[in-house]
C-alpha cells in the first residue's frame, strides 16, 4: 500500500465540508526583501489554526462507528492533538493525548478546551507511549504522520496551492515527520512535474537530510529547536520513501533564522505564523537556502497557534 494521487483527490472531496479551503495571497512587500516572488498558503487560518485538520477529518472519517467508539489516541506536540480534540469532540468521542514535554502551554490549553485527555511524555518516548495505550485500552490510533490517511489528508494543500497558483515554481514545506511534505510532494508531481517541492528542518533536528544522505531511515540526537511543531527525530517509516521519491531537496535551517523569519511574517506581511511555519522564510532571509528573482516561491504557512509569550524570544531580533 502507498499514498496515489486519487487518495489525494478522494480525500479533498471527504473533508471538504469539515475543512477551509485556505487562502493563497501575494506578498509584494516581502519581495525585495526575500529576493523572488512571494506567496503564502495560510494553514494559519484553518479552522483549528493549522493544517493537522486535513489527515485527522480524513482518517476519521473512513474509520467504522466501532472503531470511533472505542475512543481515539495519538502523540502530538500541540497542533496534532488539537486537531483530533476539536475532531473528537464534534464526533461525541473520547480522545486521548500523548504529548511531548516541548509543547507550549497555549496549545496544550488547546488540546484542553476539547475535552481530552492529556498524558504528559518526552520526545523519545511519545510514541511508545501512545502505543501501550492502544494496547492497554483498545483505542484507534489516530498517527500524527505515520500514516497514508493522514498523508493524503496532508496533500491537499498541495491540491489547493496547485489550483490557486497554477504556475508556481517552488514550494517550501515545513517537515516534522513528514506527514504534510509527503503528502504535498505526492499531490503536486503526481499532478505537474514542473513544480519544484522543498522540505524545511530544523539544523538541530536533521532527520530527514540525515536519512536522505545515508540512503535509510535514521534517528537523530535530540538536540532541541525552537520550532515546537518541528521535534520529531525521525522520519516516519511510511512517509520516508515518498519523500524519497517525490522531494526535490531539503535543507535546514538554524533557529536563529526561524527566528527572522517569523518577526518578518508579523512585522512586515502582519500574519501571526508560528516559529515552525516561518522556517523557509528565515532560512532565506539569513542566507541559508537561495531563490531566484524570477521564482514563483510558495511558503506553506502551516499554523498560528501561540501564545504572547512566544513572541518575546523575537522581541529583540533584528531583521
């Protein structure tokens, strides 16, 4: 089994009512900074202010009333389980959270207000974690990334971006696990090889330039990032060859450079983006991934999920 293109386009039409289509705007006052042509794809202003939505209603919606009776669980950072509170509650369903000691407190407030239960973990552990729970009480698992219903859930903001911006010659991926990269990567060359598709990492979380470079799967050190929804240290199993085959390169990016990127998002376009979503902005502001002038460059902005407090550690950054 993998992740086609008809997964994608069944998925769009499933989720449809449950999802915004989110917009895809210019921003002509970022351009001369940047270098290129610069749009964005606002997951931002998804109903739970991320695209995580997209693979939770699509893998939910295929599961039987067996199944979402016995309650849902997954390990999430923040935005995943977001999205499977909001999708479970909805649902009348019990929802249970295995979330990482990096998760900020504005979104397991989030994860909260949706009536689920949260179970505090680490990084390394999340996921054996979710996985005795299963075990223990026999409910669905719902994959934050490890999955080909999340993935073609994922890749229809690839769907999207392809039909608001017809002509686009770049798109810039934040990549965690890999759920969103695959699944956009596997929706936009399965529909328009022309389109170049870029995977952003954390420098300090290398997963997936480390495992491309050695050809399988690796796990790196936990070296920490600033960017909470980018903390995973390795590539999901399923994920990782439609990365390999679908993702054009990938390059990493330093927080510092998060950082700029996410201060030039607030300060000069005014959207308020998390610190994982700004990666590929900052990365190009502080020299570290190059465009042309002539590029068509689209950022995916995938969620705006904080609090005020995360925006001090930007307070004093310059631009």
């Amino acid at each position: 089994m993998t992740l086609t293109l008809s997964d994608i386009q069944a998925a769009h039409d499933r989720i449809k009512p449950y999802i915004i289509e989110t917009p895809v705007l210019r921003l002509y006052n970022l351009e001369e900074i940047l270098g290129c042509e610069v749009y964005v794809k606002l997951e931002n202003m998804q109903r739970t202010k991320a695209f995580k939505l997209r693979g939770v209603m699509n893998t939910l919606l295929q599961l039987t009333d067996e199944e979402l009776n016995r309650g849902v669980v997954t390990s999430s950072s923040g935005n995943h389980g977001h999205a499977v509170a909001y999708a479970a509650n909805m649902l009348g369903i019990k929802a249970t959270v295995a979330v990482p000691n990096t998760a900020p407190p504005f979104k397991l407030q989030k994860i909260k207000d949706y009536g689920a239960e949260i179970i505090p973990t680490t990084v390394e552990e999340r996921f054996k974690l979710q996985d005795s729970l299963v075990k223990e009480h026999g409910y669905t698992l719902i994959p934050p990334f490890n999955d080909y219903r999340i993935m073609a859930g994922q890749g229809t903001v690839g769907l999207e971006i392809l039909n608001q911006l017809p002509d686009v010659d770049r798109i810039f991926v934040p990549a965690s696990g890999g759920g969103l990269v695959a699944g956009i990567a596997a929706a936009v060359k399965e529909s328009s090889k022309n389109v170049i598709v870029h995977g952003v990492e954390p420098g300090n979380l290398p997963k997936f330039a480390t495992s491309l470079k050695n050809n399988k799967i690796t796990q790196v050190e936990n070296k920490g990032t600033i960017a909470d929804g980018l903390v995973s240290i390795v590539p999901g199993e399923k994920n990782f060859p439609l990365v390999q085959k679908y993702v054009d390169s990938f390059y990493t990016v330093s927080d510092e450079a998060m950082k700029k990127g996410q201060k030039l998002l607030l300060m000069e376009a005014k959207i308020l983006a998390e610190i994982s979503s700004s990666i590929a902005v900052g990365g190009i502001l502080n020299g570290e991934i190059d465009v042309n002038p002539e590029d068509k460059v689209c950022f995916v902005i995938t969620g705006g999920n904080l609090g005020f407090d995360q925006l001090e550690y930007i307070k004093d950054t310059e631009i």
